[in-house]
C-alpha cells in the first residue's frame, strides 16, 4: 500500500509518501498509522499545515506489489483545536482566571482555628486546638453577672455592663484572655471578620488580634449622644447626626479608628452589595 499526502488539491504536488505492508483481519479489514511506513519522499515534520488543503491517497495492490490497482483520494480535514495546539506553544499566556472560592484547611478559620467558648454567670471555657490539632480548654473568671456574646472569625466576646473578655488564639496557637473595663453601662455590639467593636453612648472598644498574636483593645470617644452601626466587610462605623467613628484592620493586622464629621442631620447609609 502506498500512502501519499497532495497539496492543494486531489491531484496536487505530493509532499509526502510513503509505503506499508498491512494485514487484513478475518472481515478483509486493515489498519494502518500514517507517518509509520517506508518513507518515500518528503517529511511529516516539515509539512506546513497552515499551507492547505490537504489530500490523502491511498493506493492498494492486493497481492502485496507495486501494481496498484486500487485508488482512492480524500481531503484531510482539521480539527480547529488541533491547529491551535500546535501553534500554542509559541504564544503568550492568557490572563489568570478569577480565584476560587476558599477551601477549609488547617489554615481556615472554619477548621483548626475556631474557637468555642462556654460560660455562665461566674466563669467561662474557651476551647481550641493547639498548633498539633489537640483539643484544648482554657478557664477565666468572668466575675458572677449575666454576660451577652459576639465573635468575629478570631475571637469570641463576652461583656456585660462593665467588662469584656475576648478569647483568641495567639500565633503559637495558645488561646489567651483579654479584659477590658468598658464603663458601666448597657453596650451595643457589632462584629466583622476581623474585629468586634463595644459602644456605649461615651465610648467604643474595638477588639482585634496583632500581627504578633496580641489581642488589642482599642478606644473612641463617641460624645454623649445615642449612635448606630453599620458593619461591612471589614470595616465598622459607630455613628450619630454629628460624626461618624470608623474601625479597621489594615494588610498588617494594625487596628485603628478614623472619624468624618457629619452634617448634623440624620444620615442614610447605603453600601456595596
């Protein structure tokens, strides 16, 4: 059998030939791979596939000669793919795609680095596990009132009228207590990712863990007045008609308020969805 690939058309230049000795199986059937037989002429590697058509010939002596008798001619045709593959190793890389969602690992706050936290009026059990992944409890007084709760995705909240008690993981994986005194009256709370803030009509208590590990409190002065909330991503903002207190942890796990004088008139907000 000879095999012969014609340029242009079923009767073009032949670029490339070549011969092979197939077997027919029991239904008179025989394969063959081109690219695999006694080369002729020319090179599959130097055939500019972009330069087409193509044709394929295949000529058949059915006594295994060079008395080819049976003939027959047929346009190659591409896959699309397939010439864009062959080109793609010569191109620019596309633009990454967009990120996936975020799994659960030993890194995930939903994982190893939550925290639960038991209390009653006069004591409370923070839980966690280690940097090893043991469960572990650790017991603080809290001082035998009622306390309410909140936590952002680092640290669970306690607090009654005058003290607030954060649990949190320090970075060698040790859960650790920070009490703040917040002044003896009713508090609101509100909560992001990264930090929970406290606030009486006086003052706020933003609490947020440090680059070091550290659980900080921080304070702002709000003015004497009744105020709302508005938590959004990681940013809170305490505010009243007069002026707005926001709270933030920036890329270095630095904590700090910043504050926009208002117009002194009720305010509405609106936000990203």
């Amino acid at each position: 059998m000879r095999l012969s690939i014609l340029q242009t058309s079923a009767s073009g230049t032949v670029v490339y030939a070549e011969t092979q000795m197939p077997v027919t199986n029991s239904n008179g059937l025989a394969t063959v791979v081109l690219g695999e037989g006694v080369v002729l002429s020319g090179s599959m590697e130097t055939i500019d596939w972009n330069a087409g058509p193509y044709f394929l010939k295949t000529e058949t002596d059915p006594s295994g000669g060079g008395n080819y008798s049976i003939t027959g001619t047929s346009q190659m045709l591409s896959v699309p793919y397939a010439l864009f593959a062959k080109e793609s190793g010569s191109s620019l890389p596309g633009p990454p795609g967009p990120p996936g969602m975020q799994g659960v690992g030993a890194c995930d706050p939903n994982d190893r680095d939550s925290l639960i936290v038991l209390n009653n009026n006069s004591m409370a059990w923070g839980f966690y596990q280690d940097a090893n992944g043991v469960g572990q409890w650790s017991a603080h007084a809290l001082g035998g009132t009622n306390h309410s709760g909140i936590s952002s995705r680092k640290a669970v909240v306690l607090f009654n009228n005058n003290q607030a008690h954060a649990f949190y993981l320090d970075n060698s994986g040790v859960g650790q207590w920070a009490v703040r005194s917040i002044g003896g009256t009713t508090h609101t709370a509100v909560a992001t990712n990264d930090a929970v803030v406290l606030y009486n009509n006086n003052n706020a208590y933003a609490f947020h863990v440090d680059a070091g590990g550290a659980g900080v409190w921080t304070v702002e002065a709000l003015g004497g007045t009744n105020s709302s909330n508005v938590a959004h991503g990681g940013k809170i903002i305490i505010y009243n008609f007069s002026t707005a207190h926001s709270f933030t942890v920036d890329n270095a796990n630095n904590g700090a308020w910043t504050s926009q004088a208002l117009g002194g008139t009720a305010t509405t907000v609106n936000t990203t969805p």
